[in-house]
C-alpha cells in the first residue's frame, strides 16, 4: 500500500473512531454504565465541567452522584451534537456541544447546555480523551471560548 | 487491491451508510414523506416505540397518524442524535438519542425524548433497518437498557 | 491507484469534509467568531433564513446584529444534526435540522427549530457553502419541503 493511500485511510479511520468515541458518552452516562463511561477516558485524563474537575476515580463515580441518579430516575438524555474534530498525528482536539434534556411534567426541557472541548490522544488501545472541559452556555465568556477554532 | 485494503475501505463505508440510513429518519418524518419512512427500512423490518410494534405498513402509516399530522401542523423536530455503531459482518446495532421537538406558544419543547436501538443488515439493496426500538426516556429502565453497550 | 479505489476514497474524504464543514457553524456561530463563520461559505454563496436573503458581507455580520449578541450574552447553543448529504460530483446537499437552545431562568428552551438544506460546492479551497436556507418548522408547508429527498 502506497504511503499516501495509508495516510488518507488513517485519518479517514481516525475521524470516525473519534466520531464513535464521542458518540459513547451519552448513552453510558444515561444508562448508568460507569464502567463504559470510564472506558472512554485515558488512565491520566481529565473531566471538567463547571469548576470541578475529576480525575479516573472521579470520572467512573459520574454516574452514581446524587444529581446524577436522580436525573435517571425522573428521564434523562445526554445528547451531543456531530462533533467538529481536528487532528494533529497522535492528538486531535474535538468540540461539541452537549445538552441534557430532563422531563418536566409531561415534557423534557434543557437542564444543561454546554460548549466542550475534547483533547484526545492516540493509546495503545486507540483513541482516547486525554481531558474535556465542559462549561454551560449560560452567558459565560469562558464557555464561548471552549467552541473558539 | 490488497485484502486488508479492502476490508479497511469497506468497514468505513459501511458506517457512512448506516450513518446516512439514519439520518434519513427525521427530515423523513418531518417531511409527512411515508415512502422516504418505509425506505430505511427491510421488507420484513419492525420499529417499536413504547408498546406498539408495526411492521412494513404501519411504518409506512407512521406520518399519516393523526398524533404526527397534528405535530407536523403545529411545527415539530424528530431530531436524531449522532450514532454509536458496532458492525459485525452483515449485521450491525447502533443506538441514538431521539427528540421530538414541538412548537408550544412562540417556543419549542421535548415533546418526547426517546432511547432508539437499530439493528440493521446489508441488503442486496444496502443496509436497511430490521429492527428499530424506541422507548420515552422517562425513568423506564426498559429505555435505559436499549442505550447498554 | 487504481481508479475504483480513488473514487472510493474520494467520496468517504467529500463525506467527511462536508459534514466537519457544516460542524463547525454552530461553535463559530455560539463563539460570536465572525471569520470562522464566513469561511464556511463560498464568496458568492447566500444564507436565507425566514424571509431574509444574506450574502457574503451579511454573513460575516450575523453574529454581530441585535439578536445575536442578545442570544450570546443570555446564553445560547445552535446546534446541528448529523447530516443526510448527497454528493454528486463537484455539488452536493446536505439537509440538517438545527435548533437554537437558548437560556430562560435556569433552564434552555428552543428558540428557533428550523429545517436547514445546504447546497455545496467543491472550490479550489474545499468544500464550501454556496447556499443555504433555513426556516422555521412552525408548521409552514414551505419548512417542511427543505427536508424533502
């Protein structure tokens, strides 16, 4: 295989195995899978959202805190829109938004809606996030620029 | 063409066009276009949604119901998130968030917010939907387990 | 390379190209980045939203009028579906829903859910987009026929 056919294959595989890995997190964290929510993330990486950030331990817990569980019971959706992905050989940052939909009385409305910046990076055992900060679109300066180019 | 070459090729068309099948729902829907509906799916293929089961005449009866008629004169959404994919041969299963959002008052609200499992096959025509689940995300963990890996 | 297989390629890098194109709107919109919102369109290309007709220098413009600082500053997120696209050559389609979630008291409603059909073209630069049109799914008849096939 030419040198240049391999590159164009590759990075046609990285996008779409970026594009998967990203399209895992809604449906883990809304069945309440901790142990597929905590696959996603490389042992060293980071999840910020708002002012915490968590670390591997803290990353497999999302599911099992209190807010959490309470949004399962009520219903729940963690929707990420078709992210917009940059690669840079074995990085590539990532940016999407997020809304968590919760029901109302017989409706859903938007809980949270946030700007995310996914920092990934190529493992041994492929793609993986390295750190995502989220920050809710709220008016706040420092969301607007987790979506800037 | 090397073997390896081909399966590699071949592994991202594949997800292209299941990906592409499924984003044919909405616009699909929200179009009233019952032949555009019926086309996703296989000749034998069933969609379920809560307690319903409807096989190749009820999907194609979808957007003639008077419950889609009334969204559709009030101005709705069916909004599909992007898909996780998992291929295996001829068979794959991707699982998407679904939102039907409905015009109330001068705003658009979560109608239904909906867990959605696809387990489609390739046809002598090109994958097509054998079996689409869809189950409100209402604190159902019948909704829940459709979202399990 | 033989020239099954480059076309092949050919049509998986245009896929990709054309949906990360279309990815990037929501974040360049959301970031209030007037460049990073013009690139998207070819120089002669329009944006129609509603009953408005905007070329080149209205598109830069878009996220400085009125409304949209308003939006930005209360907090808002366009966010846009996976694409159904349809290449055909050097042109293609893409159709897309689009909703703009905007902050009202502690939670984010739909303020705009628009059916969105955006007709492209491959230019000396990449994929660019040289009109796209965007209305209301309000239960205007006019809407629901930009998402027809």
């Amino acid at each position: 295989m030419s040198e240049a056919l391999e590159r164009r294959l590759q990075t046609l595989e990285d996008r779409a195995e970026i594009a998967e890995l990203i399209a895992r997190y809604g449906p883990a964290a809304d069945a309440g899978d901790a142990d597929a929510v905590a696959a996603l993330w490389a042992p060293e990486g980071t999840y910020q959202f708002d002012d915490t950030v968590l670390d591997a331990d803290g990353i497999r817990a999302l599911v099992t805190i209190p807010t959490h569980v309470e949004y399962m019971r009520r219903g729940c959706a963690h929707i990420l829109s078709a992210p917009r992905i940059e690669i840079d050989g074995d990085t590539a940052v990532a940016v999407t938004h997020s809304i968590v939909m919760l029901r109302e009385g017989e409706r859903w409305v938007g809980e949270r809606v946030s700007a995310n910046r996914w920092e990934l990076r190529r493992t041994a055992v492929g793609w993986r996030v390295q750190r995502r900060r989220n920050r809710l679109l709220d008016g706040d300066a420092a969301a607007r620029e987790l979506l800037a180019p």
